[in-house]
C-alpha cells in the first residue's frame, strides 16, 4: 500500500489501484493468464518459494488479483487476503483450513444456511463435529469450548434474523484458549465493521453481495491476520480456488463505490423501516441499526454503519398466501436470492431448518434489501403490497 487512508471513503477509491504500473489507465485491468514466463531458472525458483506473493501460475492470481486481495484486507485492517471464487467457497475453504478429524467447531446459530449444510453434510463425514451456540452467548462461549475446539465462528448479525453478536466477549475467551476465531462479516462489509480490531482472526465476506454490489458476479474473500494467512492460502490453493480475470475486474470496480452505495442502502433502509414498524401487521422489524433493536447497543458500540438488508416479522396469524399476495405484487423488489446489488429485493424466509441451538417462535419473517432507488418510490411499492395483502387476509 502506497499510502494508507483512515477514511474508507476515500480507502476505497486508492486501494488496489497503481496506475502508472499500467501506462496511466485508472483500473487495474482484466489481464488473463494460465502460464507464467520466467526469464531463468532461477527466476523460477524464487516465484515458487513465494507463489502466494508474486505471479507464478494463473491459478494462484495474476497482479490484479493480489492488488484486489491487498485492497480487501488493507481495507479491512487485517494482513492479507485470498479471493475465492464464491462466498461459500470462501467459507468451507477457511474452515477446512483449521480443523481435522477429531475436532469440534463452535458455530452461532444464526449462521447463513449453507455454512450450516457443510458443517453438518459434509465436515462430520470427516469426523469434526460442530456445536451450534446461541447468538446472544457472548463470554459465556468460554464454557462451551472443549479440549479439541479449534474454530469459534460468529455471523453478526446473523442471517435471515439479525442477531448480534458480543464479537470482543467471544473473541478474548476464544483467545484464552488458543481457539481460532472467524467471523463472516459480509453484512457490514470492511466499511461497517473492523473485525482485527475486535479479535477475529480471519474474516469472510461474501464479495458477491457489496462488493460486487451489481447483482453480476460471483466472489468470495477471506482477509486473516498474519498466523491465518498461509493455512488459508494453502487451502484455498489446494482446493484450486481461483477467480476469474473479469470477476475480478468487476470486484474491485464494485469496491470503488462501495462506501457511497452503502450510505444509501442503508439510508434507504432505515426509511422503509420506520414505515414498517408504522403496520399493523408488523410485530418487528429485525435491524441493529434501529435505537429499539435488542442488538442496537452492541452494534453501537462496535460497528460503523449497517447496510440495506433487514427482516421483519409478520403477526403469526398471518398465512402463506397473504405473504405470496405481498411479494408477488411488490414491483419494485424482485424475488430471489442474494443481495448487495443496487436493486431493491424481497425474500419470505423459512426459519424451520435453520436453526437448532435456538428456537424461532414468533410470525414469518420477511427479509428485504433496500436498492438505492429513491426511497419514497420504494415506500409506494411496500404500501401498495401492503393493501393488496390486506385485501387476501
Ligand atoms: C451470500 C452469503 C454467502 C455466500 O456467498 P455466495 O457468493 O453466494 O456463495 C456467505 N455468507 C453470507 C452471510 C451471505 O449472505
């Protein structure tokens, strides 16, 4: 890093990018390659002793690549950083670095459904078993870590539900006991939360989401401290865990309007949930950026700004078709999964398989993602899908 910037506003502009080692052109640009030329032999034995650091071969990353990585993890106030090729890849490949058989992992339950599906399908055929834990443990987590515990992993706030975590209280028990902590921290991005800060040892993002921030790419990041780099290196390299040239582009192009697309999101997100919390129908709305949100304090305390993705919570008596009447109508939110793109998006949620430690016993749960349309046209589309449900109670 040439200069380093307190502001991410700025950070996010400067990082990653060197314009004169490519003839002045602003963006690091798509540079595709397999094979790498060396000069000598000998030139080929120093790229193979830092293969993780400098171009030897395309699966490990061409200079935009390790520019985008470093741009991440600088960002980010962590070491350094691997991209993968989706979020999910970023996660099974950062958890497979850490355990063996034999080992057990602590996972929050309010994990993104898929991070649960590998530990549970595919990491206990290899005999790591995985202890799901409430999100609101905090210190109490120390009681809950056995002997053979190598990874306490947090989501905060947790998928589909919104939870926080006390990510300091978890990390320094974790610590004591010399267990590895990783955080999946997509919702708040490097912009809203600074993991190194608060203990993680390696953090995950689902690039995917704002990095990309244009619903048109798939990419995972994990950004580690300095003892976390070569296991995760070596494991995101061993599965072959590479992104694609234009994928990259685009990530790293995302990256430059991620801060000012995130005020909005999440500006946007806050206006659609005051309006909400206004219905009848509404019991809650699920984000720690709200002053009422049971998680607000510690998000306060720890976290710089939230994002435009939220839930809220539907009187119980309320049946799947006045939720399908609701969706359907919406115009402007379109159904489907993922988020962090610049639309605006809705998403009923089914909580029966994802939860196990806790038990999710109040209404439906709907989850939205506040596009940077302008908000009143998105309040018009969630009044007009209201009255409609209404009208199919
Ligand atoms: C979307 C998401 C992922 C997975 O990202 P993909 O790129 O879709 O594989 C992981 N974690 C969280 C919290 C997510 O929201």
């Amino acid at each position: 890093m040439k200069q380093k910037f307190d502001h991410p506003d700025t950070a996010v502009l400067h990082y990653g990018r060197d314009p004169d080692k490519y003839h002045g052109v602003v963006n690091p640009p798509i540079m595709r390659g397999s094979t790498i030329l060396f000069p000598t032999m000998q030139a080929l034995c120093v790229a193979e002793q830092k293969w993780h650091s400098q171009p030897y071969y395309g699966r490990y990353g061409t200079p935009p690549t390790f520019a985008f990585e470093q741009a991440i993890a600088d960002l980010e106030g962590g070491y350094r950083a691997v991209a993968v090729s989706s979020g999910v890849a970023a996660v099974t490949s950062a958890l497979s670095a850490f355990v063996s058989s034999g080992d057990h992992i602590l996972m929050v339950d309010t994990v993104y459904g898929p991070t649960r599906k590998f530990c549970d399908a595919f990491l206990k055929r290899f005999g790591v078993e995985t202890t799901y834990y409430a999100p609101g443990v905090g210190a109490g987590i120390a009681e809950l870590i056995r002997e053979n515990t190598k990874v306490v992993y947090l989501e905060a706030p947790g998928s589909l539900t919104f939870e926080m975590q006390d990510v300091p209280a978890i990390a320094a028990a974790a610590k004591a006991r010399g267990v590895t902590v990783m955080m999946d921290n997509t919702w708040a991005t490097p912009i809203g939360f600074s993991p190194f800060k608060h203990g993680v040892d390696v953090s995950i993002h689902a690039g995917t989401k704002y990095i990309v921030g244009h619903s048109d790419a798939l990419l995972g990041v994990i950004v580690t401290n300095e003892d976390a780099f070569m296991p995760v290196r070596q494991a995101t390299a061993l599965y072959g865990h590479h992104v694609a040239p234009d994928d990259i582009y685009l990530a790293q192009r995302g990256l430059r309007t991620m801060a000012i697309r995130l005020e909005r999101h999440a500006g946007n997100a806050l206006v659609l949930c005051e309006w909400l919390k206004q219905q009848p129908e509404v019991t809650r709305v699920l984000n720690p950026a709200l002053p009422d949100d049971p998680g607000h304090a510690l998000w306060q305390r720890d976290f710089r700004g939230s994002c435009g993705l939220f839930g809220f919570v539907l009187r119980p008596e309320i049946g799947g078709r006045e939720v399908t009447a609701l969706v359907e109508s919406l115009k402007l939110f379109g159904l489907g999964f993922s988020w962090g793109g610049y639309e605006s998006l809705v998403l009923p949620v089914d909580l029966s398989t994802v939860r196990s430690a806790t038990q999710w016993t109040e209404g439906p749960v709907i989850r939205l993602h506040a596009g940077l349309e302008n908000p009143a046209d998105l309040l018009a589309d969630l009044e007009r899908g209201f009255s409609v449900m209404r009208a199919a109670g």
